[in-house]
C-alpha cells in the first residue's frame, strides 16, 4: 500500500509537471504571438513570455529533481556534477521568482493612481525600464546562486586498498553543507518576497481610500477601475501566497534528502511544482485576452 501511495504521488506530480508545462508554453506562445507576426512587443508581453519560458525550464528541473529523489541510483551518478546541476537550478528559481516579482511591481506602478512625482515618474518609464529590470533581476539571481556551486557541495576522495591483490584505489564522496543551502536559499529569495509585500501594500492602500471614500459619499474609482485593482491584488496575493509555500517547501526538500524520507521528499516536489503550475493558471484566468482566447477555442473545438 504505501509503494503503491508513492508511486501514484510520483504520477500526480508528473501529471502538474506536463500541465505546468502546457499552460507556460501557452502564456510563452501567445505573448510573442505579435512578435512573430512582426508587431513590436509590448512590456507586459515581454515580461509574461520571460516568465512562461522559465517556468517551463522551472518545471522541467523539477521533473529531474523528482526522478533524483526517487532513484538513489541516478542520484549517485549525477552528484559527481551535482555543484552544476543545482546551482542552474537554484539560479532559474531566482530567475522565476524575480519575473515574477517584476509582473507584479509593473502592474501596481500602471495600475495604482498615486499622485507624488515619483510614482509619476515611475508610471512614465517603467515600460522602457522593464528590459533591464529583467536583464538586472537575472545578473542578480546568477550572483545569488554562484555561492551554491562554491559553498554548498565538498568532494573528498577515500583510498583503500583491496585485500586480494594488493592494489590502491579510491572513490569520491560528496559532502553536502545544509547550513549554506538554507542560507543561499533564504539571501536569495528575500528581496523579492520583500518586493512582494511591498508592491501588495501599495495596491491595497488605494482600496482602502476607496471605501474610505464611498463611506464619506465622496468620489472613488469607477466600478471598471475597481474591477481591475481588486483583480491585480488577488493575482499579486495568491502569487505571494504561491511564493510563500514554494520557498518552504524549497527549503525542506534538503532536510528530506537528509533524513532520507521518500515520502517527505516527493511531498515536497508536489508543492514546488503545484505552486509553479497553479500560479501560471491564475495568470491565464486573469488576463482577459488569453482568458478570451482559450475560451474561443474551446468553441471551436464545439
């Protein structure tokens, strides 16, 4: 019973995997739609495309991960290059984490109305800025993961020698600092989860000038601005909340391997790859063009 629970745990996983995967390919492929069609691209185009494409990296790491922590095997071919692999795969979780976050600070700068020079300033550039803010948010989560290939993995070989003939030789351990991990994890991931609550409280002060308002019979949003604020703040929060789960569970996949528990260990890969796959759902759910565009489909399909 429990071998059969893991196994269908490993296919529910690799069942968000495939989904995840669809529906970034998706948000990949139709935001560069008028790219190839020779239209400029617009900045939320650009950022959404930058994000679907790495998730679709994100989750295809997360498909190897899985395979590593259920094959013991594999995963002691691989640890000979494991300062590599992880250390691409630390670098594409801060790369996902810090689009993400440039989506949600380019929604709140358009979206909210603040009225102080800077915040006008803001609105103004951020669609030229949003280029380097992504190439800037890239340098920063490959400075962020660096120390993950330096610090984390030591390698120490052990010579013996055999009883029967008399020859020397010798294999290769590897040493796995935790200590660095969780460091390199949590440095890593706290500028933009401080990014995140930020930008959730610039959203919702205006909410609450709005009911202030309409309590005192003054003059608010109009139900059309209301409708897009209250959409941006759920999508921002249920990114937070996304981001939140991803980075705990992040960070107790390593004690998994550790304790050496299968089970914990493929628990934690259904909450990194759900978070992944759920959150590019909503993005789809709340952008009114490809929400549109799939419900089309789904009439001509009819």
């Amino acid at each position: 019973m429990h071998s059969a629970f893991l196994i269908s745990l490993l296919v529910l996983i690799f069942a968000l995997i495939f989904i995840g995967i669809f529906l970034n390919g998706f948000i990949f492929v139709r935001n560069i739609g008028g790219w190839l069609q020779g239209k400029q691209l617009q900045s939320i185009n650009i950022i959404m495309a930058s994000l679907g494409l790495v998730r679709i990296v994100l989750l295809m790491q997360s498909a190897f991960t899985t395979v590593l922590v259920f094959s013991v095997e594999l995963r002691n071919l691989v640890m000979i290059y494991a300062h590599y692999i992880f250390t691409a795969q630390i670098f594409v979780e801060f790369c996902s984490a810090w689009w993400g976050t440039v989506l949600c600070v380019f929604y709140c700068v358009k979206i909210t109305n603040y009225s102080n020079r800077l915040s006008i300033k803001l609105k103004m550039r951020i669609s030229g800025m949003v280029p380097w803010l992504l190439l800037g948010s890239m340098l920063f989560s490959l400075l962020s993961s660096l120390p993950y290939g330096w610090y984390v993995f030591s390698f120490h070989k052990v010579n013996y020698t055999h009883i029967f003939n008399g020859t020397s030789s010798g294999e290769i351990n590897v040493h796995i600092n935790y200590d660095s991990v969780y460091i390199i994890i949590i440095v890593g991931s706290f500028v933009p989860c401080l990014l995140f609550c930020v930008t959730t409280f610039f959203l919702v002060v205006p909410l609450f000038k709005h009911t202030r308002n309409m309590n005192n019979n003054q003059t608010g949003f109009t139900k059309s601005q209301l409708d897009v604020l209250l959409g941006t703040i759920r999508n921002v929060i249920s990114f937070l909340i996304f981001y939140i789960i991803y980075y705990i569970n992040r960070m107790l996949l390593p004690l998994s391997t550790k304790l050496d528990n299968l089970f914990f260990a493929l628990v934690c890969c259904f909450f990194l790859v759900a978070c992944s796959s759920l959150h590019s759902a909503v993005l789809i759910i709340t952008n009114v063009k490809m929400k549109q565009f799939i419900i089309d489909a789904l009439h001509c399909l009819k």
